[in-house]
C-alpha cells in the first residue's frame, strides 16, 4: 500500500511532467516586465478607459500583443500580455495542436472542466455558445485551454481553442477593464464550473 503511494506521488515526476504551471515559455506570471519584451515583436495596445457610460480607472493595467512569434520551436499565434503594475498577470493565445503537444506534455492532463452554454446570440436562441476545457492549477496561477464553439454576440458561427495563464487574484481585481472577450469568457467559463 505504501508503495502505491509513493509511486503515485512521484509519477508526475518520473514521467517528465511539469505540474507547476508558472506561465508560458519565458513568460511567467509576476516575473515577466513590460520592459523585458521584445519592442519588434510587441506593441502595446492602448487602455479603454470608458466602458459604456462609465469611466473606470484602469491607468495601472498595460496590455501587449503580438501577432505571431517562435517559442521554443512552436508558433504562438494572436499572443496577448496583460501587465498590473508592470508585472505580467495573464497571458492568451490561440492554442495550435502544436502547442497543445508541448503544454500538455510540459504539464499533464489538466481537470476536464464542465461546458458552459451562453446564449449570446438573440437571433439563434437554438445555437448558444459552448464553451469547455481543461484547467491547470498552481497556487493563484491557473492555465485554462478553453474551446469555443457555437454562435457568438454578433451572430455569427464561432470556432476557436485558445490557452490563458493567468493570475486569479490579479485578474479578478481587473474584471471591470477591457481585456477584450478572452478573459470574459474565461470567466464565463469558471463561474459555471461553481456548485
């Protein structure tokens, strides 16, 4: 029994796999500085700072993106950086079968998460969005490979798998800037993983 145990224990090590998610690549949550990027690669995008009717006041938040770029062999494709005082809180990328090979290889099988079905298009009550996936933990850090699929806000039929790393407690503290629609869903996608 003991022996059970301490294999079971010591697998993920054995085996090669990481479970200590920490960021992507050279990326890593809380490290990483705006100053450190690449200025060819990155541009900065500039912060909304009204959403609606209201003023939000979200001076302390810098987002970066890049196109495309080589990571460790792989192409990162639509790769965004979200900064909170100049440390990096969250990451977002599309999620190619290629790094899907390396991550999950890196990290394991994260915990299936349980889809979410979001009605977001008036005209197709009978398509709502779905959004699923798998969820990696370490500490406040959580990777989240999340699949969309279904019809979107304006309507029209969405496809897409994409990876997000990032710090929960940051990101929750960030919910009322526009990120853009990734980390609304990503939270879409955790609040209806909640009992």
């Amino acid at each position: 029994m003991h022996y059970l145990l301490l294999y079971l224990l010591f697998l993920p090590y054995w085996s090669g796999v990481t479970l200590n998610v920490a960021g992507l690549g050279s990326y890593s949550i809380g490290v990483t500085t705006p100053e450190s990027l690449d200025k060819a690669v990155f541009r900065e995008e500039e912060q909304v700072y009204a959403k609606g009717t209201l003023t939000l006041a979200c001076s302390h938040i810098r987002l970066f993106k890049a196109p495309r770029l080589d990571m460790e062999g792989i192409r990162i494709t639509n790769l965004s950086l979200a900064f909170y005082d100049n440390k990096l809180f969250a990451i977002s990328c599309d999620y190619s079968p290629a790094l899907k090979n390396a991550f999950v290889g890196k990290h394991g099988q994260g915990s299936h998460l349980s889809t979410v079905s979001l009605p977001t298009c008036i005209n197709r009550q009978d398509k709502p969005l779905l959004i699923g996936g798998d969820s990696w933990m370490n500490g406040d850090i959580q990777a989240v490979a999340i699949r969309v699929e279904g019809f979107n806000s304006d309507c029209r039929q969405e496809e897409s798998d994409w990876l997000m790393v990032a710090s929960r407690r940051v990101i929750t503290l960030s919910s009322d800037c526009d990120l853009g629609s990734r980390p609304y869903l990503y939270d879409r996608l955790l609040d209806g993983q909640r009992p």
